[in-house]
C-alpha cells in the first residue's frame, strides 16, 4: 500500500523525495486493515488509494485492493498519516501539499 500512496501523492503534485531530503517525514499513525480474500501467488490486482479527508495535521486515506480483471474486494484500509517536522514531532501538512488541503480539508 505505501507504494500506491507515495504513487498517488506524486500524481498530486507532491513529491516525498523532496519532503525526506529536508529533514522532514509523513508517517503512518493508525492504518486499519480489513481482509475479505486471500490475493495468491501470481494473481493480478490492482491498488486504489483516495484522500478522504484532511483535518489538522492528519490525512486520512482509504485503500482498496481487488483482483483483476474481475475487481473482487481482497482488503480495504483506512490510513491516518501525519507530517513530521526535523524533530519527528507531528507538524500541520507542509506547504508542498496545499493544493491537497485545498480540496480534501472539507467533507462537502
């Protein structure tokens, strides 16, 4: 999953390379996990993420893993990630990420 994360910040613009390089860190605080089937060996799938809502200084973000082509449900999770500033001390997002506070800070 933290692949398809970091995979979908980057198509937002936010690039945590840039973010790691500073001194600075996102981290998962709670992530929780709901298992539905088993994902075999050699089986193809497919990894959805989605900000859900921003608030404060957590983002918390839905995953949703399926089988292809038939897209049958394997997990489902919900992550809460949190910005750490130098001192790994939970931080508002950073200023990188202001077009994602923009559209997800609000439930409507």
């Amino acid at each position: 999953m933290q692949p398809a994360r970091q995979a979908m910040l980057a198509s937002l613009g936010v690039c945590t390379g840039s973010i790691v390089r500073t001194g600075r860190a996102m981290a998962l605080s709670e992530l929780n996990v709901r298992y539905f089937a088993p994902l075999k060996r050699g089986a193809k799938f497919v990894v959805m993420v989605r900000v859900v809502q921003i608030k404060g200084v957590r983002m918390f973000m839905e995953h949703l893993i399926a089988t292809l082509p038939d897209r049958k449900l394997v997990l489902e999770a919900m992550a809460t990630v949190v910005c750490l500033n130098q001192d790994y001390r939970p931080t508002r997002m950073f200023p990188e990420m202001a077009n994602l506070l923009h559209f997800f800070s609000h439930p409507n």
